[in-house]
C-alpha cells in the first residue's frame, strides 16, 4: 500500500495547458478517480504519474519516494491503457509472464504467479490463447492481470473500459472495484463517464482545463457541486439563475425565468444574483390539495415532454415564461398526458447554490 | 516515450550517427562536385567561368532544354494515364483487382533501361515491331528521341502518380459525396469540391516524384537518347571523358540536375505534409455502378495500361532464348545467349548478390533506427533527421557516383576501385526509401505497446530490440528484400563507380548495350528481371501485410 502525492505538477504542450497545478493527496489504498470531459489533461496527469508525459513543474510522490525523476520502467506502477496494449506476437502467458522475465523471477515462481495472476482475471486456463482469439472484455483482464502480476506499488488505469459495450462496462468496473478492494493496491482512475466514476470511486476529482475543480466522495461532489460546471457534469440537472428577491424562513426567493424558487441560502444577500442547481429527482409530483412538508416549496407547471425510460421517467415541464424544468419519476405517473398541468414540489434544502458566473 | 526529465539519449545517439554518414558520403560528396564547378582548371581559384561556358554553349543548354521538357511531358503524361488508372481500380468494377494491382507496382522496380532497351528491340531500327510496320507499308516508326523516351518513362513511373491517387480515391469520404450531390450539387460540382481536393495533393506529390526521376535517370537516354544531349548523360560522359575528363564541366551540369531535382523535392515533401489534413473515410467508397460498355472501357483500359508497360519485359525474356547470328535474331530456341553469358564470367551475378545484399542490410541497420525516432519522437533531432534522411532522393546517382569518386581516390580514405564505394552509394540512394519504409510499418504499431513495456520495467532500449523489432521484423524483411531488388538493378551509379573485378550485372547489360550483342544483353536483361521478380514474388504478402509500398 503506497499514498501518492502529487504536488503542484503542470504540463503544457506550446500553447495549450494540459495541465494547471494539480495538487492531489491520494490515500494508501483508496481507488481515486480523475474525471472530466474531453481535453481536461486526465491522461496527461496519469501519464506524468507513469513517467510517459514530462512535468514542466512540480513532483509526484509514492510515499517518501520522490519519483518523476525516475525512468518509467523504474517506477513500479502498473499501468492499464485504453486500448489494452495486449502484445500481439505472444500468448495470453507470454503477455503475463512479459514483466517477471524483466524481473528474473525464476522459472517454477513464474509459473505459479501467471497461474495465479489468470486466476485472479478469471481467465485460468487461458494462457496458451492467443490475443486475436480474445474478446474485449477478456483482453481487458489480460491487461489486469499483465499489471498486477507485477505486485506494482500502484494502478493506473486510463479510461480502461471505454472500448467494451454498455453491459459488459458495468460487469468489468464491479470486477475492478472488487480485485482492487481484494488487493487494496492505490488506484488511479481515469474516466470521463460520471456514473463510472460514482459507482467505483472511494473519491474523485473533477477536472476541468487542467485544474481540479471539486474533490470529494462521490455523495459529497454528487449533492454538494462546488460549481455550475461540476453540477452540471455530474449528472442531468435544471441549472437557474436570478436575482434574491426575498427571504423567507425557509430559506432565499430567487426569481428565475418569471418564475419564483426557494432556495438554501447561507448567508446571501437580497438583491444578490445567484445560480443554483435543482436535481431532477429532488422534484415530485404533488396533487393539488396535497399538505407540502414543512419548508417545501411549490409551483405549476405544463408537462412538456414525456420519455418514459422503464424504471424511471424522465419529464419536461414548462413553466411561467416557458422555460422547461427538467424531473425524472420513479415508474409512470398514472394520468399525465403532454399538455397536462401539474403541482410540482421540491425541498428547498435539496437546491445547491452557487456564486452567480 | 521521454522519461522524466532525462534527455532522450536514443534520438540523439541516431541522429549523430546518420549525419555523420551522409555527412561523410553523401554531403561532402556534393560539396566536392559543387567545388569542382567553381574552381579553375588548376583546381585552385574562384571562378564562374564553367557555369558560363555551360551555359553559353548550346549543346548543354540543349541538354538542359531537352532533362527540363521530357520531365514535364513525362509528369503530364503520368499524370494522363495514373490518375483515370486509379479511378477505374478504386470505382469501377475491374475484373481481376488483386492481380492488376501486384502488376501495377511492377514496372517502377523493373529496371527501366532494360525496359529502354526491350522497346529498342521491339520498335528500334531493326526492331520486330517496326519491320512488320514497315513490311505493311508504316515506315519510320521509332522508338529514339524525345516521343520515345517520354513514352519508355511513362511506362516505367506512372505507379508514383497511379499509387498514391488510388489511396487518395479511397480516402474520399464517400457520405461527404453523397451528402453534395443531396443538396442538388451536380457530380462534376462533387467531383470539383470533394474529391478533386483529397486527389489533387497526392497526384501532384506523385508526379513531383515521377519529375525527380526521369531527371536523374542515367540507363533510359544512354539507351534512347542517342546524339540528343541530356542532363544526366552529359555529365557521366563529361567525367569519364570520352576525350579527356572535365570535372568541372560535369560538375556543373552535376549541380544543375541536382537543383532541379531538389526544387522538386521542397515541392513534394511541401504537399506531402499537407496531405495529412486529406479526410479520412472510415470505409472505402463503393465501386460505382457501370453499364456494360462503361465497365468494359475501364476494364480495358487498366488492364491495357499495366500490360503495355510489361509487354516489353516479357518480349526480352522471350528474346532471350532465341538463337542469334551476330546482331541477327533467329526463331529457333536455344540457351546459347546464356551460356555465353556465364561462360565469360559467373563474377557479375555473384557481386551483384553480394553488393546488393550487403547495401540492403546496411540500408536497414541504418534506416530502422531512423524510421524510428522520426514516428516516434517529436524532438529538434527528429526534424533534422527527417530533411536529412529524405536528401538523397534529390540526388542523381551519376552526381552522387561522380562525387564518391572525387572525393575517394586520395587522400586518407581512398575507396576507388573497390566494392565498398559501391554498397555505400547503394546505401545513401535507397536510405529514404528504407526510412520511410520503416516508418510506415512503425505506424501500425501502436506506441501504447512499448510504454506498456517500459511500464512492466524493460528499458527503452531493451523494449526496442525486443518488442518493436521483432513486431515490425516482416515488414522489415519485406521492405529489406525490395531495398534488395532496386539496388541489384541500379545502373546510374554504378555506372560511375564500378571497376574490373566488381563488374555487376547491369554493368554487363550496360557493356553489351555499347556493343552489338543482342543476345547477350537480353540474357543480362532476363537474368536482371528474374533477380527482381523471384524475391519480390516471395514477400509480396508480407509487403501487403505491413503496408510497405514504393510511393
Ligand atoms: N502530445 C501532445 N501534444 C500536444 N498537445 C497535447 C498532447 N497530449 C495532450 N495534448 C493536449 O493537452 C490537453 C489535455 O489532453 P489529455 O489527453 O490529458 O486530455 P484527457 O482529459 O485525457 O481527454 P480525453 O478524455 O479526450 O482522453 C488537450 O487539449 C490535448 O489536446
Ligand atoms: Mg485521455
């Protein structure tokens, strides 16, 4: 078990910045997740971290050891790459036995570790295949266990699962989450794919041009977004802005297209812009007669649009001027039609706000 | 693949090396060809008066004339005749396409002068063809001057057009076609705004190259050209001085070729790297849908073009086994040109095999590495190994013999008269072809796989020789074995550098040529094409596999 810290570390190729000052404590054990759209300099990080991209400034750390001075086939960090990098001209055993021959680990040792190794993947009995008779999900554990057999001090994987289909993504990040709990080895992983990233993480970073934007739990970045941007990226939600126009004891009155909501509001001026973020499964449906819940707030609204989803349903509402406000329902609601009106209501302590942009 | 804040020590390492090759036997060649065309008769003061002797005599400004416009028609014709050729093999439904495209390849690594010297039989003044004409009253058809070497180089270099226009064709993104002709474009509007401008560069880069070679070829005017003046021909017959050598003088129509072909090469290397922005179709377009007179006009055509251009290779080889009294040919099978061949000397065919074998490998050692780190690297080393290496394509291989040769017969490293100076000229002409080669196979290798193997802790160097060598090992044996072929056909420095015991094969062809024997240079010449064709026939797969090609 080895921590990494990552201290102030940037990266820029000409004029692009890659990578912005990037500070990250990472926990002995912990699986830690940098996620961020396209470009944010994810793989650049994990690559400087590998030793395969240059640091202009900064120094990663495992433990005590100060390692981006070190050449990358020193480094000891096992690295999982997108594309697998399964070597083609060698058996599944041979791509496994690839880094313990660099390491003269002898004979009979080897062979039990590459045994256990496949294991491990739950591909025993694989060795002899070669990678072309493979499919993507089972490269995918040859690139694990071709890392892992190594007793790397840490894991990075970039975006290992982008090139499998939805189903076999969602078997392949619980496989990866259960073998690095069973193995406690410190994780780094790189995804753009915010539900990847809350299922497996025990924390996650979101980038953004180069810098971290938010760190936290997965529930915490997930309820309390520090920004529109990490609100937004987490995630469909009704991002709405305007000014304070009152204060109740329920909390902030913020007039957003024609409409008034009631928001959480530390310490927020009237008169003060605000953005705020309402998750669509903070919104519930209410007849009109209905008592609301202590502090809750309520408006009326057109249903818009209906996409039924199965186990949810996703509906569009339209409201004061026309702006739509994005809600998702368990099931189907009996008798909403497009065109219907309805009460919709929301706790007030649910809203997150943000600095107005 | 930099590691931490170390300099990459492997660039840099490969970098030294090849200057300081083709610094020493490339560069310094030149500038010795380039200082004899500005020095005085004494070899010692500054002097302009060459460049103008050259220039006020009409024999060489007719020589000068007569390179620049066979160049241009020969591009032109090129381009007439690969540009439909790969249209009809990329959209039209030709019978028999994996054949014709093995063909296709064929005549630029088919030695040209043989190919000169075939039509000389065939149309030359006592030639089979040209007879029969005459016997059904067309006199006068002939293969010599200008029309005839326009025709021979058109023949021999339209795959430089042909090659990279068909990969053009297919790079249009067919959805972008079809998506103009939607919005009520016409086809030739299509044709102007979508496909012309994927095509356009490669045809242009391709016929630059085509430009580049008949310039510099020395065999196909020795052959043809007969009194007309030519570039490359003058400046070997001014060095080896038929009356007294003028190094000067041959240095300067040295230095002229060598402009002319270099202007060229900015050219192409300019449209080569804007090439790269071409769009690039996912899937190849669709062949177009024909009427039955439409598919038999392009069937007919390709297959026409490519057979035409072999037509005379086979008629040599079929030459070859006929009987001959002095110049006069017999129908009657007979191995005598042969044996005649052999029984002089088995010499020329054992060197041939044992230069070209050592020049290849050389070509290889050297051009892998190189290959390498410009694919791989992005650094000031790089781009400097990148202009240099491609350098020697600009060089005439007379210019580069003539200077080998002044450069190498005294001094501290005399190399004249032995085999070496020929695998070193050998080695500096095909060492573009051998680094671009690399390259290519380099590109399908995805670099992921060596930081993989760095990452499982092999040094870079260690994952060099045992990962990426042996992933690109059968594009290298395919890209060394044509390296192989071209050199065991290459005449025009050869010509310059070869000395008694290390006569080679195309120098006894080159010999029987000067003299009358017929039969004896078309049993060179079939013995030239079979070491061209037999090797070639056995890496073919691997050459299609590893996407090594001419162009
Ligand atoms: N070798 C390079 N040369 C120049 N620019 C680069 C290079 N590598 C990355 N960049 C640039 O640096 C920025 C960050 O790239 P990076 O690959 O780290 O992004 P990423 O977050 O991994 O994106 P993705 O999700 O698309 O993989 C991008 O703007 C990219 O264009
Ligand atoms: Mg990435």
């Amino acid at each position: 078990m080895t921590a990494i810290r990552i201290d102030d570390v940037a990266r820029a190729y000409g004029p692009v910045v890659a990578v912005a000052g990037v500070s990250l404590d990472i926990v002995a054990g912990e699986l830690f997740t940098l996620l961020g759209p396209s470009g944010c300099g994810k793989t650049t990080l994990l690559r400087m971290v590998a030793g395969f991209s240059k640091l202009d400034r900064g120094r990663i750390l495992f433990g005590d050891r100060r390692i981006d001075t070190v050449p990358p086939h020193r480094r000891n960090a096992g690295m999982v790459f997108q594309n697998y990098a399964i070597f083609p001209n060698m058996t599944v055993g041979g791509n496994v036995a690839y880094g313990l021959k660099a390491r003269h680990v002898p004979g009979a040792e080897m062979k039990a570790r590459i045994a256990r190794a496949l294991e491990l993947v739950r591909l025993g009995g694989f060795g002899e295949r070669w990678p072309h008779q493979l499919s993507g999900g089972q490269l995918q554990r040859v690139a694990l266990a071709r890392c892992l057999v190594v007793e790397p001090d840490v894991l990075l994987l970039d975006e290992p699962l982008s090139n499998l289909d939805a189903q076999l993504r969602v078997e392949m990040r619980a496989e990866i989450r259960a073998l690095q709990q069973k193995l406690r080895i410190t994780t780094i992983y790189v995804t753009h794919d915010q539900e990847e990233a809350l299922a497996i993480s025990d924390r996650v970073a979101v980038m953004r041009g180069g810098r971290v934007q938010q760190l936290g739990t997965p529930a915490n970045i997930y309820r309390r977004p520090a920004s529109a941007f990490v609100a937004a990226f987490l995630g469909t939600t009704n991002l709405l802005s305007g000014p304070v126009v009152a204060r109740t004891s329920a909390g902030a009155v913020v007039l957003a297209d024609g409409q008034r909501f009631t928001v959480t509001a530390d310490g927020i001026a009237e008169g003060a812009r605000v953005s705020f973020s309402l998750r669509p499964e903070a919104i519930h449906l209410s007849a009109s007669g209905e008592a609301l819940p202590p502090g809750w707030a309520a408006l009326e609204a057109r249903v818009a649009r209906i996409e039924f989803l199965g186990a949810i349903t996703r509906i569009e509402f339209s409201y004061a001027d026309g702006a739509l406000l994005r809600v998702a329902v368990l099931g189907l609601p009996p008798g909403l039609a497009e065109g219907a009106t309805a009460r919709l209501v929301y706790d007030p302590a649910q809203t997150t706000v943000f600095p107005a942009p | 693949m930099t590691s931490g804040r170390a300099r990459p020590l492997f660039p840099i390492g490969v970098a030294v090396v090849a200057f300081a090759f083709l610094g020493l036997f490339m560069l310094y060649p030149l500038w010795n060809v380039f200082r004899a065309s500005i020095l005085d008769s004494a070899g010692e003061t500054f002097t302009l008066a060459n460049y103008a002797k050259v220039l006020s005599t009409a024999f060489y400004r007719a020589g000068i004339f007569n390179s620049l416009l066979i160049g241009i028609l020969t591009t032109l014709a090129t381009i007439a005749i690969g540009v439909p050729l790969a249209f009809c093999v990329a959209r039209m439904p030709v019978p028999g396409k994996p054949l014709l495209l093995a063909l296709a390849a064929l005549p630029l690594v088919l030695p040209s002068f043989v190919g000169a010297y075939a039509w000389v039989l065939l149309l030359g003044r006592q030639g089979i063809l040209s007879q029969a004409l005459a016997t059904v009253g067309v006199p006068g058809v002939s293969i010599y001057g200008i029309g005839g070497l326009v025709l021979v180089f058109t023949l021999h270099t339209f795959p430089y057009v042909m090659l990279p226009a068909l990969a053009a064709f297919k790079a249009v993104d067919v959805s972008i076609e079809e998506a103009g002709q939607n919005l009520g474009a016409s086809r030739l509007r299509t044709f102007q705004r979508v496909t012309l401008p994927v095509v356009m560069p490669a045809v242009l880069a391709g016929g630059l190259l085509v430009f580049m070679e008949t310039l510099e070829n020395f065999g196909v005017p020795f052959v043809l050209a007969e009194d007309m003046p030519i570039l490359a021909v003058q400046a070997y017959k001014l060095f080896v001085g038929e009356a007294g050598a003028n190094p000067a003088l041959a240095g300067v129509l040295g230095v002229l070729l060598v402009g002319c072909t270099t202007v060229a090469l900015l050219l192409q290397r300019f449209y080569l790297a804007r090439r790269r922005f071409a769009t690039a179709a996912r899937t190849a377009p669709p062949t177009l849908a024909a009427s039955r007179w439409l598919r038999w006009a392009a069937g007919g055509y390709a297959w026409g073009v490519v057979l035409v251009s072999l037509v005379p290779f086979f008629a040599i080889v079929a030459v070859s086994f006929m009987r001959f009294k002095g110049p006069v040919m017999h129908l009657e099978p007979s191995l005598d040109n042969f044996l005649n061949l052999f029984s002089r000397s088995q010499r020329p065919l054992a060197n041939t095999i044992m230069l070209a074998t050592a020049a290849a490998a050389g070509a290889a050692i050297l051009g892998v590495p190189i290959g390498y780190v410009l694919t791989r690297f992005r650094s000031g080393a790089a781009h400097i190994l990148d202009v240099l290496a491609m350098v020697p394509f600009a060089v005439a291989g007379t210019v580069l013999g003539i200077g080998l040769v002044i450069s190498f017969n005294s001094g501290w490293l005399v190399l004249t008269g032995g085999w070496l100076i020929l695998v070193l000229a050998y080695l500096v002409r095909k060492l573009p072809f051998n680094v671009r080669a690399s390259a290519a196979i380099l590109h399908q290798i995805d670099p992921s796989l060596e930081e993989a193997s760095i990452n499982l802790g092999v040094s870079p160097l260690r994952t060099f020789f045992g990962l990426t060598v042996p992933l690109m090992a059968g594009g290298i044996i395919g890209g060394t074995v044509l390296t192989w072929v071209t050199i065991a056909s290459e005449l025009s420095s050869t010509v310059v550098l070869y000395s008694g015991p290390w006569t080679t094969l195309t120098v006894v062809m080159f010999q029987a040529l000067e003299g009358t024997s017929a039969g004896a240079a078309s049993a060179a010449a079939t013995v030239l094409i079979l070491v061209t064709i037999v090797p070639l026939a056995f890496v073919y797969r691997l050459l299609k596999r590893h996407d090594v090609a001419l162009v």
